[in-house]
C-alpha cells in the first residue's frame, strides 16, 4: 500500500496520520513509548497493509509482473497502485493526490 493511501485511510486525524506514514520504518521497535495516537496509526498501517498483500486483485497484480520481473513485482505493483489510485479513485483522492503535501505538513 502507498503512502497517498495511507494518509488517507488516517481520516485527517494527525496523530494517526503520522503513525501511519511511518509505519515502514518501525518493523521492530516497540510502540508503547509514543503517543497513542500514533500507535493507533502505526496499527492502523500494518492493518491496511495486511488486508491489502492478502486481496486477490492485489496477489493478481503482483503474479502478473512476476511473469516479467519476479524480484520486483510486489513493488511495482505498489508503485502503479500509488500512481493509478488517485488518477482513477474518488474525487477526494485526486483531490489528496493534489494537496498532499500541503495538507500533510499542516499536521
């Protein structure tokens, strides 16, 4: 799951929102020593990222570009999913897509 989708699933709250952006680089620490809100986000992260690698269309997106390039297909689907998400989702995710910087760096 990309970055763009993962602040928007957050719901513009902004403790969670920067859990949820900096999940990836958490793997291993233990959490119980940041905020709880961003806790919820970093949950909240590995919660999405999880439902997303197990979907069938994902797995399917991924199968399909291991037929050419099996090292990185996981990230090459990630990487279009980020590009085609916001292109082709709702409304509110272009407009995020847009605004991203300027929305996030508010929180």
């Amino acid at each position: 799951m990309n970055f763009l989708a993962h602040i928007y699933l957050s719901f513009d709250h902004p403790g969670i929102s920067i859990g949820n952006f900096m999940a990836d680089g958490l793997k291993r620490q233990r959490l119980e020593h940041f905020p709880t809100d961003f806790q919820k986000g970093v949950m909240l992260h590995r919660t999405i990222d999880e439902f997303t690698d197990q979907h069938p269309i994902f797995k399917k997106v991924v199968r399909e570009f291991s037929k050419y390039t099996a090292i990185i297909a996981g990230s090459l689907s990630i990487f279009f999913t980020t590009i085609f998400l916001p292109l082709n989702g709702p409304t509110t995710t272009v407009y995020l897509w847009k605004y991203f910087p300027k929305i996030f760096i508010h929180f």
